[in-house]
C-alpha cells in the first residue's frame, strides 16, 4: 500500500493541496489537478498549438500529433483494441447521449426494454427516460439490498428477451456500489444479447479498467474526475458499432464527401468529432493517464479502499451520523451520510468554516435519495491524495457541526 511518505510526496505535486489547509473530500465532483497536468496544458499551446487535420504545416502536423497521441493513450489504458474506437466527447454525460442519440433512437422501438438501476447519475438515467418517451420503449428499474447490491436474484427478474440495451455505473456516486459488472454483461448477452453501456464516471479514477475483459459494448468517463482538465471525456465503443452509428453532430472534419444534395461521412472517430476539437483537453488527459499509472492503478485502488473503510468504520460509530454508504468493502471511495436533524447544506457549510469541503444534496441521484428515505445528503468522495489524518480531522468536526446546530441534545 502507498505509504504515508509517499503520500505525503505525491501532495507536492498538487499546487492546490500544497499552498492551503483544505480538506479536499469532494473527489466525486472533480479532483484537484497534478503540475504536471497543468503544465502540458501550457506546454501544448506555447509550442504545438494549431488545427489538428487541418493543414500541412508545422503546427497543424504538430496539434494532429498531439492529439492522435492522446487518443492512443487513451485505447492503451483502456485496453481497448484500437484507437479508431475511442471517441473524445466532453464528458460522461455527452458520451451517453450520444449513444442515446446515435444508436438507441435509431433501433429501440415500442415494446423494447431499457434497463439500468436506482443509483444511476441523472446523465444515465434521464438520457433513457428520453429514448423511452421518443421509442415507445419500457425503462425497468433494478433495486438495490439492504446492502446496497444489485442482487442476481433482480437481475434476473427485471431482464427478458425484450431487453434491448443495458446501462449500468460501474461505481455509484453516492452508496460506493461497485456492482460486478462483467458478470452482469455475461448474463445480459447470455439472456437477450442487449446492448451494454458501462457508465466508467466514477469508477476509473480508481481502478485499472479493460473494456475488452469487461465485455461491454460501450464504456464513458469524464477526465476532470482523473485528474485532468475539465471539458474532455472519452467514448469507448465497438468498433463495429461505431461505424453504424449516424453522427452526433454535423460539419467539420466528420465528413468523407459532400455533394450538394447529400453527404457521405469519416468513419470513427471523426465521425463523432464534428469542428475543431479540444486538444488542449486530449494533452492533459494524456499526462493525467501517465501521471496515475506512474503511481499505479492497484496501488491506488488499494489505498483509497483502506482510507474508506476507516472512515466508513468511523463515521458508523456515530450514532448521530446515518450512512448511506455500502457496507460491502468492495466500494468506491465515497461516505454518503446525514447528520440526524440537520440539513445537509448546513453541515456543509459549517464544515467548509472548518476547511473542510464536502458536497451536499442530491448529488444528481434523486430517484436513488428517494428510495433512500430522504431528498438529500452530505458526500466526503475521497482520493489518493487525502490521508487519515484528513479523516480524522472531518470527523472530529462533524461534532463541532452539531453542537453549533444544537443537536447535542437530541
């Protein structure tokens, strides 16, 4: 496991971390950014700087090299088994939709099924309200244990041969499940050969992924969750897919030949990547890649799942704190809670008196607080960087919370 040295070294790398007392522990909205990271940023508008596949000189051959770069960069960490299927978008969010619109609207009909679970983000669990109000599609709804799991037992109720596409997190926001997604997969294929989308949001700035092991059909994230800049996101699809699909948007460089009556268009990527792109945002995505697999995926996985179990253990000991969290240790590193009696907000902003940031509401999961018992939470989302000392710290705090509330007697 990471040691508190090498903690401790890594926070260095983060100008943020290094120059302020904040407790950082809103991980699950966006991470703060390396050096490193931000400085290829600037490294690639001072010196590569032009149009990618827009020109024959330097800085056009230089900002193709830049980016095409990335996108190989991109298909390695992802185990993907060619560039050509990993898709830049902006985020998770635009990656969905995209789907949405490329594909699903194109091959649901009345009568199919779309099914995904409570405690998807809202850009997994509108986009598909949509497609079934437009397709006349049925959109089921897998529940979630006391635990917080999706058992086989609701897989299997909710799947049938009408099932036409699946889209499930790989890891929740808000309870940390981290449901077995492959096996899902295998059974969704065995039973229906349904469509299936992974949701990576929250789930790859934690853990090595392999699209291929996986066996999804399609797989989305968003980069400023790792690290890396905001306004870039990656679309992993199936080659094959892809290359059906009808574009997302329509203009620049997405194009093969155009005629005055009609259009013939690149096949994937470019297809989907319609005007100039972000390079700026494909760069920082590259060295942020390089910068978590330097420290290392598993090293990660397995000190962030240490930092979360004692502060899950923690925050449990409470009897004024309701945990929302899974109790399986599998899970990501997110403490969802409320403190009995008083509104999220407040606790967050009396925390935030304290340097301490934490998010509060529904954290775009309403169906899942409801389901839940509640409108809204307090989230501690937690990453490599943070420490036990960190956790030891917001804890101590959460009573300072509550006697400034004047709970204490409650």
């Amino acid at each position: 496991m990471l040691t508190k040295t090498q903690i401790e070294t890594i926070r260095k790398d983060f100008p943020y971390l290094a120059a302020t007392s904040y407790v950082y522990f809103d991980n699950g909205a966006t991470t703060q950014k390396p050096e490193a990271v931000i400085d290829s940023i600037a490294d690639y508008y001072q010196h590569s700087n032009g149009n990618p596949h827009r020109g024959a000189h330097h800085f056009a051959i230089a900002a193709t090299d830049a980016y095409e770069g990335a996108r190989a960069r991109v298909a390695e960490f992802l185990n993907a088994p060619e560039a050509e299927s990993c898709v830049f978008v902006r985020n998770a969010t635009e990656g969905l939709n995209l789907i949405a619109y490329s594909w699903a609207l194109e091959h649901l009909t009345e009568g199919d099924e779309i099914l995904i679970s409570i405690m998807e983000h809202h850009s997994n669990f509108v986009t598909w309200q949509y497609v079934a109000e437009k397709t006349g599609a049925v959109l089921k709804i897998l529940r979630l244990d006391e635990h917080m799991q999706i058992t086989d037992e609701e897989l299997a109720s909710k799947l049938t041969p009408n099932t036409k596409l699946f889209s499930i997190t790989a890891a929740s926001n808000v309870v940390g499940t981290m449901p077995d997604v492959k096996a899902m997969i295998e059974k969704v294929k065995r039973v229906c050969g349904a469509v299936c989308i992974v949701d990576g949001a929250q789930y790859v700035p934690h853990h090595a992924v392999d699209v291929q092991d996986i066996g999804c059909d399609f797989f989305v994230f968003s980069g400023h969750k790792m690290v890396s800049a905001m306004g870039i996101g990656v679309l992993y699809g199936k080659l094959e897919l892809l290359n059906t699909m009808k574009p997302f948007m329509y203009g620049g460089e997405m194009i093969e030949y155009v005629y005055e009556d009609h259009a013939t268009f690149a096949p994937s990527p470019q297809r989907f990547e319609a005007g100039t792109v972000n390079v700026g945002g494909a760069v920082s995505l590259a060295k942020a890649i390089d910068y978590l697999n330097a420290i290392g995926m598993e090293e990660i996985f397995e000190y962030e799942s240490a930092l979360t179990t004692y502060a899950y253990d923690k925050l449990k000991a409470l009897d004024y704190v309701e945990v929302y969290t899974t109790d399986n240790a599998r899970r990501s590193p997110v403490l969802s809670f409320n403190i009995k009696g008083a509104h999220p907000h407040d606790v967050a902003s009396i925390l935030d008196s304290y340097h301490i940031a934490v998010r509060s509401g529904h954290h775009c999961t309403q169906p899942l607080h409801r389901a839940l018992g509640n409108n809204f939470s307090c989230r501690a989302s937690l990453a490599f960087y943070n420490t036990f000392e960190e956790v030891d710290y917001f804890v101590d705090k959460l009573q300072e919370v509550r006697r400034l509330l004047g709970l204490e007697s409650q």
